[in-house]
C-alpha cells in the first residue's frame, strides 16, 4: 500500500517534501540553538556541562538520522516530526490529501 | 632513578600531590566552564553548536585521564600541568627541592 503511494509522487509533491524537511529542520535545530545557549548561560557546574555535552551527543546523533529524505519512510518522518512539532501539515500543503491524511493521522497516535 | 624517588614520598607529599590535583582540576574545569559559557552565548550557527560539541567531547576525554593520581607518572602529570598553566610551583611546595626542580625543569621543555 505504501508503496503504491510512492510511485505516485510526481516531481512537485517530491520538492515540498524536501523543503519541508528543510524548515522542519530549521526550526529543531534553532530551537536547540536556543536552548542550549540557555542552558549555557546558567552553568556553574562540572557535573552540569557534561550533561550538556550528553544532551548535545544525543541531539547531534538524532538530528542527523532524522532529516535524511527517504521516499520509503517519509510518511513516517514526517508523522514524528508534526508530533514532535518541528513540521506543520501547512508545510506540506500540496501533497495528496490522502498522504496529508495519513500523516496527520499517524501524527496523532 | 624515577624509582628511587617514588619509595622516597611521604604520606605528607602524597597528600601534598594529591591537593595540588584537585585544585589543578578545579582551575582547569573552572576555566572550561567559563569559556563554554562564553561561546555558547554567541551561537547562532548549526556549526557552532557541533564546534563546541567536539570540543566538550575532547576536552571531557582529556581532563578525564589527566587528573588520576598516579605515582609513577606525577612528576610528569605535574609538569605538563604546570606547562599549561593550570598548576603552580607554590601549590607543591612541601615536595623535595630536587622533585621540584625536576617538574620545574621538565614544564619548560
């Protein structure tokens, strides 16, 4: 079923998803940007900046699996990403509504 | 001939050693703190944070292995210490002039 719908992907629908992975992205990693920058700014202790540098081993490792583009698991990137709230389905405006349905609906479980 | 003066340390210049540590440590890791406190403060940029992200990973390595006690290798702990900066010749007084001289002579090479 998943894979009838990846063949009917056209080119436009392949654009969005890329540039919406790539806001998508943009958001995650400013908010970490931000957050960080927060945590920074109250250390004081050791035990409190090895616990940063554990926070941004985890980041990093997750950031990068996480907005490679794989047409077989898009779907589901996507899904997580609008839980996780780093994607808006307005951002994928454009796919087909069943797609955006599918997602939406994943999204919530 | 670095045998010889092992046998030769005292209870007192053990503990002497290993107090010099401790502070060695805290000015180093205090140090760090600061400076990553400093740098997280400007960040702006993905980069930046995984900059700062290896350089907590090297730093975190290093300081992990540096501050061991260990008596075969102190006179040359101490030096490379005092060679960085983070310990000075009067946090080890107590020790014998010529173990002195020797972490002296081997900080400037």
């Amino acid at each position: 079923m998943l894979q009838d719908s990846e063949k009917q992907w056209s080119e436009t629908e392949k654009q969005i998803a890329q540039q919406a992975l790539q806001t998508a992205h943009q958001r995650e990693t400013s908010a970490l940007i931000a957050n960080i920058r927060d945590r920074a700014s109250s250390l004081t202790e050791l035990e409190d900046l090895w616990y940063l540098h554990d926070l941004l081993s985890t980041k990093r490792h997750e950031i990068d699996g996480k907005y490679e583009y794989n047409q077989s698991t898009i779907v589901f990137d996507f899904a997580r990403l609008v839980k996780e709230g780093w994607l808006r389905l307005e951002d994928i405006q454009g796919l087909k509504p069943e797609t955006l349905s599918k997602i939406s609906v994943l999204a919530r479980m």
